[in-house]
C-alpha cells in the first residue's frame, strides 16, 4: 500500500481552546470528555495537562 503524502486537516490549538482545557483540567473533568465536547485527540490534553503543549498559557514544565 503506497503512503499518501497528503496531510491530515488538523485542528489548531489555540490559546483559547488551551485556556479552555486547562480551566477543565483544573476542575477535574475527565480527559476524553474534554476531547470529546471539542473534537480533539485525548492525547492533546494530556500534552497540555502535562505541560508538554500551552505552558505559556498554564504555567508548567514539562519534566
């Protein structure tokens, strides 16, 4: 099967969709809920919850 070089439609994350996380993150809402309600990969938020992605905006470090 040849690979199709043509890139998937990816959704940004913004500062605002990031801010949104975090502050779902903050109050203990599940990881895949969150991703569900915004249509994004569960792994996206626990980039951001990790601090991986959006530590200008949550203020951690990733490790």
């Amino acid at each position: 099967m040849a690979h199709d070089k043509r890139r998937r439609n990816r959704a940004k994350l913004t500062d605002e969709i990031i801010r949104i996380i975090w502050d779902r993150v903050r109050l203990g809402e599940y990881q895949h809920d969150i991703a569900a309600d915004l249509g994004i990969n569960q792994g996206r938020i626990s980039e951001i919850k990790t601090g991986k992605r959006g530590s200008h905006i949550t203020g951690l470090r990733a490790a």
